[in-house]
C-alpha cells in the first residue's frame, strides 16, 4: 500500500486499535456525533463550527476550546494534506458512524482532490463467527478487515454527498427515497430507516429508540437504572449511540419508568404508550434538532413508515 494514506477513523478507540496494525499513512480521528444536534451541510464551515460548539457544549459540556482540540485540529490537519493518494473510511455500521461518514465524504468532495476512496466498515466476512464492531476485532480480524476494504465508487460518494445535504436540510421527508438506493453502503439503508424513526411517532410522540427503552423495562427483571443503561445500549440496533447519549435519552423519559424496590418499571404513562392510548407529543415537544430539522416538526406514521410534516 502507498504510504500516501489518509486514514479517518471514527474516534479514538477505532484509531488505537488501527494503529496497532502498523499500517502507513496519516491518521485522522473523526471526533464529532452528528448524528445528534443542529448541522448545515459545509462541515467545517463557520456556521457549522459556530452551531456544532453550542450544542456540544450545552448538551454535554464539552467547551468550544476542548471542541476546537479535539475536532476542529483535526479538520484543519486534514485541510493541509496535500501529498496522498488515497483515503481509507474506517466507520462502523451504525447511525452514529454512518452520519459522521458521510458528513467526511462531503468535505472531501467539496474541499480535497479527487483520489480513490475506501471504506472499511464491521461486517460479518468469510470465515469470521459473528458480525462485531471493528473496536472489538483483534489485531488479525481488523487486519483481515483492512484488507478486504470496500472500493467507493463516484456513484457512492455522490449518494453520501446527497443524503448528507438531505440531512442537513429541513425536508427530511426526502430521505425515504434513498433507502432503496443501490450502493456499496451495505448498511446506509437501515440507519435511513433508523433516523427516520428517531422522530415521534404519530399516535404516542415517542420515538422508536425511546419506546425500545420501554419495552426493555416491560420484558425484564430490572434491578436498577445502570443496568437499564447496560440493556439500552446493548439492544439499541443500529443507533450505535454512546454511554452518555443514551442517559441523556434515559432522563428525557424519565417520567415514563420508575425504581421501586430495586426494580426498574413502567409507570402509568410508560404504560400508556406501550398500550398507545395516549400521545405525549405536546409533553415531550422541544427544540431538539436531528441534522437540518425540528424533530418536532415531524410525525413518524408507523403503519405507513411514513414521514408527516406538522
């Protein structure tokens, strides 16, 4: 392989373990969760910047001078590199992965040269057991990965850029188009699918991902709520949402679970929206932002798997 590699990795766990591989070239870490919060389509732009530093900071505490550290040094490095060939995508196959992917395409295709284009993503391959998370390969297994990177095509790159810019728009309804779309992505349609149920569902006003919470809480013995985190996040599907996204979900619905006895349950209104006979739309309603739209704005129809704007 050319030593004129750009690796971008989706945080620094996925870097350390790539690294130990030894393999040449320049490493980016991709330190961002998009899939959260505000976006506009010019990643790195001031505006971007500007949305993406309020939001971090404000929902997790990250200070704009610890955002500029950890994100935008490394979009700068990035800018600089001049000198390379190739790049290689190192993102797993989840929401919270793909939505940073495709925002790295974008940038590509708006601010860097042309040059082939990886992607090494988890996935189950000849003669491997099970389908894991490139972080918890061993050394050989994200080798044998490596090794059998996925060639993007211009086609996939310009179906990135797209869904990236429909994204970053405030017409999600869209979307639902490119689930069908034919790429290389082998995991893009389902975390479409995955972000579109992220907005409130028509008859209840809570979400796919929160109402998985609640029937977790419904079909186990639950002893306290960090062990409701433990099951959260791992039956969360294709979310792929860190420790500290899924407490913030967790105290949003608070009111629908509660602990007594050492036993997490359903209260009456998490009882209500398993049995759907009450929506919580107008209880839940906030600002939040998922890309370029109010998840608010927008109604889940579930019968139809349908996007509806208020």
């Amino acid at each position: 392989m050319s030593s004129k590699t750009i690796h971008i990795t989706n945080g620094d766990g996925l870097a350390g373990k790539m690294l130990e591989l030894d393999i040449p070239g320049e490493v980016i870490v991709w330190r961002e969760l998009l899939c959260e919060g505000p976006t506009v389509q010019d990643v790195g732009g001031k505006e971007f910047v500007k949305l993406r530093k309020k939001f971090v900071s404000g929902t997790y505490g990250i200070s704009p001078e610890d955002y500029k550290k950890k994100f935008v040094s490394q979009l700068e490095k990035l800018r600089k590199l001049k000198d390379y060939e190739e790049v290689i995508l190192w993102f797993e196959f989840d929401l919270f992965c793909h939505i940073n992917m495709i925002a790295v395409i974008s940038f590509f295709l708006q601010h860097k040269k042309e040059v082939p284009m990886y992607l090494v993503c988890s996935k189950k391959l000849k003669g491997e057991k099970g389908h894991n998370p490139l972080t918890q390969l061993n050394a050989k297994q994200l080798y044998n990965h490596y090794q059998n990177k996925i060639p993007l095509t211009s086609d996939d790159l310009q179906t990135a850029n797209f869904i990236w810019e429909l994204y970053c728009s405030n017409n999600p309804l869209q979307l639902k188009a490119q689930i069908k779309k034919h790429s290389n992505f082998e995991y893009l349609s389902s975390c479409i699918r995955a972000h579109i149920e992220r907005f409130p569902n028509s008859k209840t006003g809570i979400n796919s991902l929160e109402r998985n919470i609640l029937n977790i809480i419904q079909r186990n013995m639950i002893s306290s709520e960090n062990q409701l985190l433990g099951y959260a996040l791992e039956y969360q599907g294709y979310y792929g949402y860190s420790d500290n996204q899924m407490q913030r979900l967790l105290a949003k619905i608070r009111d629908f679970y509660l602990v007594e006895n050492d036993r997490v349950i359903l209260s009456k209104k998490g009882d209500a929206v398993m049995e759907g006979t009450k929506n919580f739309y107008r209880e839940l309603n906030n600002n939040e932002c998922l890309g370029g739209a109010k998840m608010y704005d927008f109604l889940y129809e579930s019968e139809s798997h349908r996007l509806l704007k208020l």
